[in-house]
C-alpha cells in the first residue's frame, strides 16, 4: 500500500507542519498590494552587493536564516535544505547554501519551485526522514531579465503579456509537531507543452500545466474547488489565470469564485507597470510564506490549495527553436479544520 | 523518531529495489574500458538531432524509456520521474519528461545528480508515495563545453587537470520488491568550498565536498571503508582522487583498497586524450547503472559506496569571482548480503 491517491496524489499520513515561514522582497514588492505581508522589504534591491546574482544569493540566505530563527532553532537543527531559483546552475540557492552547515538538495522547476521543494520536503518529512527541513526559493527582477531577456540598459520594449519578475526570496520550515498549519496533499505535475514559443507569454505556456495539475487534484482527492478557501496559482499573471480557469471550468470545474494568482496580487498592474503580473519563483513563495501563511495563522484561511506554475525553456531551447514546456506542482495545506 | 542514522544519513527500512537500470554513451565512452557495460553506444553523438542539446534530451529519453522496459514495466506505471542534467535551466531533463507521461520533478546537482536523484527517490519510495520510480540524468561532452568553456570550434588548449565530460544518460527504476540490488544507507552532503577558482580543475574543488559526505558516512553509519567491495566517487578524476584518498586517511578512514573514481575509469586517459579524466553528470550515472549495477548482479560486487561529486559554479558566478562550491551525494547499495 501506497500513500499515492489516484494518480497524481499523495496523502500526508503525518501531516508535516509548516512552523514558521520568513518572506522578503525588493522595494517594489514593498509597494504593492501585499506589503504588510512580508517580514522584510530591502530598500535597496542590490541588498549593498555588487551584483544582482550576489543580492539575490543573499536575499535567500536571509529568508532561510530568518525563517529557522522564527522557528526558535538552530541551524543545527535543520536535517536538510531543498532549494532552488532561477539563475543557471542555480547559483542563488548553491552560493546561500555554501555559508550554511545544512545538508542540500537543489531541484529546479523554474517557477514551480516553491511547491517543488515543499512537496518534495512533505514527502522526506511524512516518510519520517527529519525533524525539521526548510523549503525555499528565490528570484530577482534583474539577475532574471539579463538571463533571460535583454540587459537592461537596453531598454527593450515590454508586451502586455510581459510579467514582471518578483525580487523576492521565502523560505518555511516544515517540522512534524506542534499547531500549525500543515500539509495534507502534494499533487506532482506533468510538463505540458501546447506550442507556445512567446518567452513574454509565459502565463500562456504555463496555463496548460496548471489545469492539468488542478484536474487531477481534483480527481484524485475528490475534492471540489469550493472545499479551499482559496485556490492560488504561482505566477500565471492575468492572461493565464483566464486561460486556466476557461480551460478548468470546460473539464468540469469552476474555481472562479475562490481563485487568485500569486502574480495578479503581488503588484497592481495598473499603477505599478507590470503588464499582466508577477512571475519567478520568488514570487509565489513569499505570496504563500506572507500574505496566504498569515491568513492562515489569523484563521481566515481554514484550507488553502497552492499551485506554483513553471515555465521550462532556456534561452538555447528557445533560439533552438523549442516551444515552453510548462509544470506545477499543488500543495493542499490546511488549519483549523479539525483533521482533513 | 526518525530514520536519521547520526548527523547526515538516512536508513531504508523498507531498502528500495534498483530493478533495472538502462545506460547510454556516446562513440568515445564507448571505446572506453568499461564499454562492454553499456546498453547502448551511439555511433554519433548527434543522436541524428540537429543540435548537441536536442541529441543529449534525446539519450535521456532513450534511456529512461528502456529502463522501464527493461523492468518490464509500461510508461503508465511510474510514479514519478526524478531527472537534472548540466544544461541551464534543465531543459535535457525537462524536454525529455515532455514526452512522457509521467508525474516529473526537476533536480540539480551538477554532476552530483544521479545519487542526489537516487538518494531522494530512495526516501520517497521508503516512505511508501511509490510503486516505481525512475531517477536518471545525462550530460553530453559537445553540449557542456559551450555552456560553460568555449564553443568547440575556438579550439582552446586543454591543461593536464582539465576533464573529459562524458556523454551518456544513465537510468534506474526503483520499486518495492522483488530480488533486486536495494539502496540501504543514503547520506546528504554539504556544500564545500575551499577556493578554488579554476573551472579546469574541478576535480580538486569537488574533493573536499567528496572527504565531508564519505567521513559522516564512515561516523554516522559506524561502517569502515573494508565494508565496501567498491567506494566509487563520481567525477573527480585522477587528481580530485588523489586528494580525496589523501585527505580522507588524515581524518582516519583508509579507503585505499577499494576506491575507485568513476570519472577515471570510464576512459584510457593515456589513449584517450582525456587528461585527469571522465566527469559530467553521465560520468558516475553510466558507470554506476552499467559497470557497478551489472557486477552486483553478476555477484562480483555485494555491497558498494557510490559518491556523485558536483562542482557548483556558473559562467556568470566565475566571471564575478566567485570560487567553485562542491557538493558530494553517498548511497550504499547491497546484493546477496543477506540483509544490511
């Protein structure tokens, strides 16, 4: 027998516990919506280094230092770190890591990568493998846009389908005692790709992925959207948050009156300059480590669903010709219901 | 309690059988000393593709395709796939699960990867979220020299410390039962960083990565290195070894009998041209899925240490003069010891 709930699905039988969660942003996260949310916001988004790489590295190394001190440990006490970021060879997560005595997993998702590493840290933890993990990731506007895009002093042109990369690292130690909220399902995706080769439409590429993924939690659990309080996509931005609730609703699933994307709340487009939204990984990480976390300590969240959404290319896949293959990984995390 | 044995490692109880392994090199490693191990050896290391990229997705493909086979399984029966490679952004990995039909989660360790794969679907298939799953990696030596030195056709001079990354992709499928080899011990590493600066000697950054996880787990096992009929590093080559071996006996355990380097078998560096040797995440995946796995079949080895050895750097973090961090993932595998 197997903790595997239909296809996709594990059951947690241990319901490992996030015990404390740390979030920290650049300035203009710290303008937008979800400000009072996040436990720091850097006034300067090079965080006094001299490279964007090497503020985002620390950023994370804060995040997760921060997190085990909220969590009243020591980082001694931490069995093991999964992380991952955005950065090639994810030299943000390597690098934080390097300064710490923890042991290390890397994983890459793209952006799907904070429920990557929480999915994956609920499964080492109910397998009885640890006594606390933290998961953790981050991303940064402008070590993402140089990667990926055009430096900025180059001052390219922004489509309206274009996202804005989140600066911003969270990290949540997971434990196995205590009251808090804890994991109940892990949903692992499949990648996805329906053709879409536009990197400044990645909601698009990646909205296939998250409705397989939401399907088949559904499915597996039978669960309907309206058990979760709230239904939060990782960073799909406005174009693919219609795509994906469209796309749902025509496999038999209406998740539009409790649905939000990380991306679509993280700033306010309209007076921020951020198109169709927040994207990275950093950006459904510290809307889950701040804004949804919090909501759950203060009760007004019982049930949560987090479906954090990757988009796969690289910028040699891409000049190669390949489209974006997508992933997203969900995590129902539930307090305050009395047991799942 | 947990199933943490002392400081950094994990014990099986339920010891998840490797029930089938499936390796595959390019024409090089296949006129290697271990050629005879191997599943597949292409004659082209384009794979028929039209890029070096697209040929290392396509060996992945193949080769986690043919483990299943192999197993006597179909797609539909895998849980999960757990796979990295060396390229940005994972995309050997990611456009390889494109075109499978099974649950994937990405992971980076550079050339740690097969046992930082192994070692996580270890704990995942020990805490009962599995029936099968499958961890695999590749590198291609054509792919990785543009990425990270230069393109092929600048013709740099290569120094004696430089190594050779292998092409290959190396698979396994994990289950539950059945008359298999079984992982029983699985320790984490930390990431090391001594200061090397020198990406054409990465042997000699890894080591102290590779000293760090085989001494904690020496101590937190209370094994010996004569426990071992093999203690296998990843890729350290001829000079990481020595350094290893060396460092290693300051601090107590004489691994000398028994140890070997993956990355210094799979080639004749004196007829190969391959200077210190082998390394790449292919080079302990192929070693470790075609010579070790075969030989504890075949009864030869009964219980063996393998340590994959990742070098954590990026171009961008070289350029901003940083130092190389290492990173080391063990996993004891046993066969007709009657029990660990």
């Amino acid at each position: 027998m197997t903790k595997k709930v239909g296809k996709q699905t594990l059951k947690m039988e241990n319901k490992p516990r996030i015990i404390s969660t740390f979030s920290i942003v650049g300035p203009k996260e710290g303008k937008g919506p979800l400000k009072d949310y996040f436990d720091v916001i850097k006034n300067d988004d090079l965080a006094g280094k001299d490279s964007y790489e090497k503020a985002e590295s620390n950023i994370l190394y804060t995040a997760v230092t921060e997190s085990i001190k909220k969590a009243n440990l020591k980082e001694d006490d931490i069995d093991f770190l999964f992380a991952g970021d955005l950065l090639n060879q994810l030299t943000s997560s390597s690098f934080a890591a390097r300064d710490m005595n923890i042991p290390f997993l890397g994983l890459y998702g793209a952006c799907s990568t904070m429920t990557e590493s929480l999915s994956i840290a609920s499964m080492v933890m109910d397998g009885d493998f640890a006594n606390y993990i933290i998961a953790a990731t981050s991303s940064h506007f402008s070590s993402a846009e140089r990667q990926f895009r055009f430096p900025l002093e180059f001052g390219s042109q922004r489509p309206p389908t274009a996202q804005w990369t989140v600066t911003g690292s969270g990290a949540m130690v997971l434990g196995r005692e205590g009251n808090f909220p804890y994991v109940t399902y892990v949903t692992i995706g499949k990648v996805k790709d329906y053709g879409i080769i536009d990197a400044n439409n990645m909601g698009a590429a990646m909205a296939p992925a998250a409705v397989s993924t939401l399907y088949n939690h559904f499915k597996d659990t039978g669960r309907s959207p309206k058990d979760y309080d709230v239904i939060a996509t990782g960073d799909l931005g406005k174009v693919g948050k219609e795509i994906t609730a469209k796309l749902l609703k025509d496999y038999g699933y209406d998740i539009s009156h409790n649905y939000i994307d990380c991306g679509e709340e993280i700033f306010d487009n309209e007076t921020q300059g951020t198109d169709s939204g927040g994207s990275g990984c950093g950006c459904s990480a510290v809307v889950l480590c701040g804004y949804l976390y919090k909501n759950m300590l203060s009760g007004k969240f019982k049930r949560i669903l987090v479906v954090s959404t990757g988009a796969l290319m690289s910028t040699t896949s891409s000049l190669q010709g390949e489209s974006i293959p997508g992933i997203a990984h969900a995590v129902a995390i539930e307090y305050g219901t009395g047991g799942s």
